[in-house]
C-alpha cells in the first residue's frame, strides 16, 4: 500500500497543476509499484500535498521554489529499476504541475522510504509485503 506525499511552496504549482498532481503522483506510484489497475489498489494510494507558509522553504543561495516528494511503499515493493523509473516520472509530474522545464529537474528530490515487512498496518492488522502480492495477484486490472 503506497503512499505519496509532495511537499511545496506555496503558489508554486500552477492551477491544473494543483488540481491534478496528486491523481497523477499516485498513478506513476501505482504503476512504477506493479499494482493491479483496479478500484481497491487505487484506493489504497494516498495522495498529500504539503502546502508549506510562505517564507518556509529555502536554501542557502535563494529563495527559488524547490519540491520534495517522500514516497513510502513497502520494502521489496520496488526494485531498482523501478525505483528510478518512480524517480523520474514523480519528477516530470512535479516539474509539468509547477509548469516548469526538465531544465529545473534539480528542483525535484524524490526520497524512497521502504517500510519495513511487518511494520505497516492497516484496518487493525498488521500488513505484510507477501499479503499485498497474493492480494494483486487474485485482482485483475479494470476494464
């Protein structure tokens, strides 16, 4: 069970930026994960966006707006070819919201966290890695 959380500045995604980002961060995260298209798995992909105050992000240099998105799935979920296809998609998502150039792509950290097997629990149980497998496997994509 996925879930996604981009942090920004405020103002720095455009309009439909801001209205689409997160169905699509949670899209690249599902597909770059392997998970079934189905209604459960989509439903179980939490989106959040992180507005921050203003004057609350900058660095040593400037003020220009910079975006973190912390990704955590399960560890196993994701193998190192899909953990940088997931890098590079988030970053092109959150490049196109913030109406910006893949020039501006050092703008973009994307920070995996892989939970621990037996650490992630949900509906009052814990969820193991090998739980979310037979489940995908027993669901077919919708039609």
């Amino acid at each position: 069970m996925p879930m996604i959380r981009l942090t920004v500045p405020p103002g720095s995604l455009t309009e439909e930026g801001r209205r689409t980002v997160q169905q699509d961060l949670a899209a690249v995260l599902l597909r770059w994960e392997g998970a079934p298209d189905t209604a459960f798995f989509r439903a179980q992909a939490w989106s959040y966006l992180v507005e921050l105050p203003e004057g609350a992000q900058i660095t040593a240099e400037d003020d220009t707006p910079r975006f973190l998105v912390d990704v955590t799935v399960p560890h196993g979920a994701l193998s190192e070819r899909r953990k940088a296809g997931l890098v590079e998609d988030a970053t092109r998502t959150v490049l196109g919201a913030a109406g910006l150039s893949a020039d501006e792509a050092l703008r973009v950290w994307v920070l995996v966290h892989e939970q621990p097997d037996g650490t992630w629990g949900a509906g009052g149980s814990v969820i193991r890695y090998a739980d979310l497998v037979a489940l995908a496997k027993g669901q077919k994509a919708d039609a």
